[in-house]
C-alpha cells in the first residue's frame, strides 16, 4: 500500500473527527450540571479515536514500538472516554475509585506494550489484552444504555446497537482475523481506518439523535407543566386531560374529578406579597401531592385554583380524599419568608359517569366549588 494513500486515510479521519467535534458544539447543552458535559467527553472520543488512526500511521511509517504503544494506550482512552460520554450522558459521575481503576488499567496496558518490546509478552498474549481491555469499558457503557434505554428513543436504540456490535467485533470478529489472517501492517491500517470511520459516524448520529430527543422530552414536559407548583397546567389540562379521561370510560374505568380552591388567597398576597404568596402556593401543593396516589394527577387551573383527575376512584372514595385533604391543609402550619400562614380550602367532588362529557363534569365540579365556598368555605360538597 503506497504511503500517502496511508497519510490521507488518516487525514481524512481526522476531517472526519473534527467536523464530528464541531458539531456537537452545536448541539443543545442540557441544564443538568452533569449531563452538560457528555458532549465534551463525546469530543474527547473522537480526538482519541483519531489518535488511534494516528498510531497506526506511525507503525506503518517503520516506528512500530512507538507506533504500537501509541495504538494500545489510545485505544484504551477513546474507549473509556465513550465510557464517560455515556456516563455523562445519563447524568452521573465516577467515583474517585473508579476514576483509580480506570488510570491503574491503562497503565497496565501501556506496560504490556513495553514488555512485548523485551520479548516477555507474545504477541498474540498482547492482542488479546487489548481486546478484552478495550472491550470492558464498551460493555460497561452497553449496560448503562440499556439500563436507561429509552423506548421511544431512536438515538439510544441506535447507540446500543452500535455499541453490541463492537463489543462483538472485538470479542469475535478481530480475534479470528488476527488468527486466521496473517496480514501485514497496512491491511491492519486500513481495517482500523474502516471500523473507526463507520463508528464514528454511527456514533455522532446516534449521540445527536439522543440529545435532540431529550430536549423534546424535555420541552414537552415543560410545555404541560407549571413552572411554579410543579403540578400540570392549562395546557395539560386543555390538550391531555380529555384524553385520559376518554381513556378511562372507554375502558370502564371510574374517574372522578376535584376542584379545590384556596379561601381568602387574595388577602395573603395583599398583606404578605406576591413572593409569599408564591412559597405557599408551593407548599399547598406538596402538601397535596404527598396526599395523592401516582395514578392521580394534580393540575393548577390558575392562581389559586387546582384540579385532581383521580381514575379507579369512585364518588365516596373521591369524597374522603377531598375531605382527608381538607383536614391536612387546615392542621398544616407554612412558613414563608418568616411569615406563618394557616390556610384552609374548600372543594367540589364529581363523579364521571359513561355519558359524561369531560368539561361539563369539570363545570359541575367547579360549581360544587363554588356552593362549598359560599356556604362557609373549608368543606366539601358532592355532587
């Protein structure tokens, strides 16, 4: 194989890494403190993966002990930095240990590389511990993938296929090549320029495709959720709310319906201020939350007022968690800002029946709201 052709396989490569660099500055950055660092790791990868390229470059150019020395340790790096993207990319962090490890293994591998120069470690003795150590790291980030796979997330399907298929490759395939084929350095070459040029652009795709899709998510859950309270908005509400309550008739399911609403709320944001009204805004919702069961959805109609969707719940059932919210309200002291406020609420219980249409049963709720309001607020009426 003539040696330039040699070179420009390792400069395209490197055209290759860097276009893959610059993109993934492009692409959004997570608010998480954590996740927001996977796409420098991800950069990382593929400057090492170039590296790789690089080494083999540097054997094939006649340096093969400097060459292959490079290729162990690299190959170790780009494989624990894909190890470290997919750890970013899910949020969490390695320990000081594991971060100890991980040094202690590369160099183990660079000093196996300096004894196979002293003739005290064969060659095939050398190949296989390259695998096996690049290969551990891949396979941790296999499991992390698919412990966080997504279902609907084609960048995370992609990413583990991907990731299956050189764990394979290196457990598999390369061994028997290595055995079997007695090929001389530029084939090696050109076998590492060809499984290096085919990851790397899987893995930018797939690594995009995942970020992007975790942006949507997280846009979508923003989009239908109260940035104050936590709770579900108007949006949910007008958009999601008719949906699952379509749902639970069509499947005869019973679904009740609470409105609740906060007494005299007007009068702490007069006294207290807007900032306090706010923390006890908050906290009635906690307070309401700890309350529910996972099936039930708590959603903030505006200001003070609220809803729960509560399915499998019939009218008496629905009634007790009305009241048991009531009483925990009413004996729950807040503080905010210094300030301490007992609040009470006043609520209006329905529930749907298979004729019902989902707005106008949140209408006559809101109704017994308001009669539960006007006859002296702090109760429940059941309609």
């Amino acid at each position: 194989m003539d040696y330039d052709y040699v070179v420009a396989q390792t400069l395209l490569l490197g055209v290759v890494a860097l276009i893959g660099i610059v993109f993934t500055f492009a692409l959004p950055v997570p608010n998480h403190k954590s996740k927001a660092t996977s796409g420098r790791y991800a950069r990382l990868f593929l400057a090492s993966c170039w590296l790789v390229e690089v080494c083999q470059t540097v054997r094939f150019s006649g340096y093969e002990q400097a060459g292959r020395m490079g290729f162990y340790i690299a190959s170790m790096i780009a494989a624990y930095m894909l190890l470290m993207t997919i750890v970013k990319r899910y949020g969490h962090s390695l320990t000081r240990q594991q971060i100890l490890l991980v040094c202690a293994h590369i160099v183990a591998v660079a000093l196996c590389s300096v004894l196979l120069e002293f003739a005290w470690f064969t060659q095939w003795m050398a190949n296989t511990l390259i695998l096996l150590s690049v290969a551990f790291p891949v396979w941790l980030a296999i499991r992390r993938v698919k412990y966080y796979l997504a279902s609907k997330s084609l960048g995370d399907k992609v990413l583990y296929a991907v990731l299956s298929a050189v764990f394979y490759t290196l457990l598999a395939i390369l061994p028997l090549y290595l055995i079997f084929f007695d090929a001389s350095i530029a084939h090696h070459h050109s076998l590492t320029f060809a499984i290096l040029m085919v990851f790397m652009l899987v893995f930018m795709l797939s690594f995009a495709v995942s970020v992007l899709h975790s942006l949507v998510n997280r846009l979508h859950t923003q989009v239908h959720t109260d940035p104050l309270t936590g709770a579900k908005n108007r949006h949910f509400f007008y958009e999601i709310a008719p949906k699952l309550s379509a749902h639970a008739l069509r499947n005869n399911d019973i679904l009740s319906v609470v409105a609740c609403d906060i007494d005299h709320f007007k009068a702490i944001n007069d006294k207290h201020g807007h900032v306090v009204g706010d923390i006890a805004l908050k906290r009635f919702c906690k307070i309401i939350q700890d309350e529910l069961r996972a099936e039930d959805t708590l959603i903030r109609m505006g200001g003070e007022e609220f809803l729960v969707l509560s399915p499998h719940c019939d009218r008496n059932q629905a009634t007790e968690l009305a009241e048991r919210l009531r009483t925990v309200i009413s004996e729950t002291e807040i503080e905010a800002k210094g300030v301490k406020l007992m609040l009470t609420a006043s609520f209006g219980v329905i529930e749907m029946t298979h004729t019902s249409e989902f707005f106008s049963s949140v209408k006559e709720a809101d109704q017994a709201l308001y009669d539960a309001k006007a006859s002296g607020r702090n109760q429940v009426i059941t309609v």
